[in-house]
C-alpha cells in the first residue's frame, strides 16, 4: 500500500538517507525507530510531502507520492506532533473539527463529530469542548492531536514522537489510546520514535535506523529473536534490558506474544 523505494536524501551534500526501501501493508502500525538524526523524520514527511527525496520514489496505492494533488494528499494523511501543535486561539472543539470545515461539513456536524471523538477518548465534551488548548495538561492536548487526526477519517496516519514529552504514565496510556484506535479504525499508522519499548509495543512491523541506513524491517518477535545487525542487537538489548518482555510486547489486542528472556540471543 506505501512504498519506499530506493529511497535517499541529501542536504547540501550530507547524505542523510541512503537507498532505503521498505513496504507497508494497509493496517499496519509502522514504527520507524532509531537513535536522534538517523532520518526518521524526513522519512516520515517524505508520506505527506513536506520533504522530497533526493533519489528514489514514495508511492501509495502504486502512485507515486510526487503526483498526487497535494490537497487531496493531505487530507487522506492526519499528524500528529511532539508538541501539540493545536491551534491557540481555538478552542477545542473547533481544533478537532477544523479540517472538516475545510471540506464544508456544516457546524452542527461538525461539533457532533468533535464531541463524540472526545467522548471516545474519555473526555467529556461538556468539560472539554469549549476550553482552549492552554487549559489542558500535556497529555490531554496529545489525546486531542490524535482525535484531530482521525477527525476527517484519513486512510494514513503519521505520527512523530508524539508522547515523548510525557511522563512515563501518560505515556503508557496514550500508546493504549492509539493502540485502542487503531484496532477499532484500521487507519495505517507510521509512528516514529527513538524509544525502542514503545516501538516494541506499538509496533506491528518495526524499521530501524542507523546513520540514514535502514538496518531491519520485521515484526518486532524478529527483530528480538533475529537481529540482523550488530547495530539492532545492541540496540534492543544493549543496556539494562531487565524489563519483561513479554510485557512489552503485549500488542495491546490481548495477546501477549510468548517471548521470554531466555529466549533472546
Ligand atoms: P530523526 O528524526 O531520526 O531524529 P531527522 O530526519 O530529523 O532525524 O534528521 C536526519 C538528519 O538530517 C539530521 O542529521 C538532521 O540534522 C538533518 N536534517 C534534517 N532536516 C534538515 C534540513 N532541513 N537541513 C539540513 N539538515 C537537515
């Protein structure tokens, strides 16, 4: 459904990706992970054209990326950012709902859709509808950032680094909350993250990056079981290793995947 293929990118002769390609099947949770400035990024905004590869092609259902009108690209494609991006002087119903009035959907509708997207991430749009984006905790924006993007039902979903500016707890819940949604919409998901518990815990296929070179794509059993770089063991297994993995790999779908650490190489 998405491919990257052969895909490179150079800024002013430093080459910040090289030859990387990869595929990504409708419904998956793609997770690129790897260290700061390994190219997750400009990977991921390759998706929505915010940057052009210098070599090799982005297609989505077989079209190349470059071709698409890039209205109609971004509203098949929701983001969702580190910092909220939510709009300041909106308040938040109005932040969910604004795509869709820039597809005409009438106000009634819209304010329908906004308060039932809250509702479906526990917060009640009698105490959240009208409050504006400064009058919510960190948290609270991010969860408002993903309803956002799957306001206007888009078929892609990018998100970048979306919980890394929250505690720990918040965290964990916010990946259950995507884990949750993404289960009941089917919307394809690619997640970037240099944390490599929430790319083993969201993940159901997981890229890994390393200095612009894509070291291993595989569903994350694979990528513990069978590393296929020094670079990846290291990287999952490297240091202080000692959390349950079996616990991290539970897919958030009630099915713990049966991986001990005796298990690991
Ligand atoms: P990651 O998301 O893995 O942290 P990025 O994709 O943001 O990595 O960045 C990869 C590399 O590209 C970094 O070395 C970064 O400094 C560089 N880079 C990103 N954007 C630009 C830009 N607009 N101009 C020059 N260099 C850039």
């Amino acid at each position: 459904m998405i491919k990257y293929d052969h895909v490179a990118k150079t800024y002013t002769d430093i080459p910040v990706l090289k030859d990387v390609s990869f595929e990504i099947n409708r419904g998956d949770l793609f997770v690129l992970v790897g260290p700061s400035g390994s190219g997750k990024t400009t990977l991921l905004k390759m998706f929505n054209r915010l940057t052009v590869p210098t070599d090799g092609d982005v297609y989505y259902q077989g079209k190349k990326i470059k071709d698409y009108d890039l209205q109609q690209l971004r509203l098949k494609t929701g983001y969702v950012l580190q910092e909220s991006s939510l709009f300041p002087n909106l308040n938040i119903q109005d932040n969910i709902a604004i795509q869709l009035e820039q597809q005409g959907v009438d106000k009634e509708q819209r304010h329908h859709r906004a308060q039932e997207l809250l509702r479906a991430v526990e917060m009640d749009p009698q105490i959240y509808a009208r409050r504006m984006p400064n009058e919510l905790s960190g948290g609270e924006q991010q969860r408002v950032g993903i309803i956002r993007a799957l306001a206007a039902k888009p078929e892609v979903i990018l998100m970048d680094e979306p919980f890394s500016a929250l505690d720990p707890v918040v965290r964990h819940q916010l990946q259950d909350l995507v884990l949750r949604l993404q289960k009941q919409t089917h919307t394809t998901i690619i997640f970037v993250t240099h944390d490599m518990q929430e790319a083993l815990r969201l993940g159901t296929k997981i890229a890994v990056l390393k200095d612009g070179i894509l070291q291993q794509v595989g569903m994350p059993q694979e990528i513990i079981n069978r590393p296929a770089t020094e670079f990846v063991k290291e990287f999952f297994h490297g240091h202080n290793f000692h959390f349950s993995l079996t616990d991290i790999l539970d897919n958030g779908l009630g099915e713990k995947i049966a991986i001990k650490q005796t298990d690991l190489p």
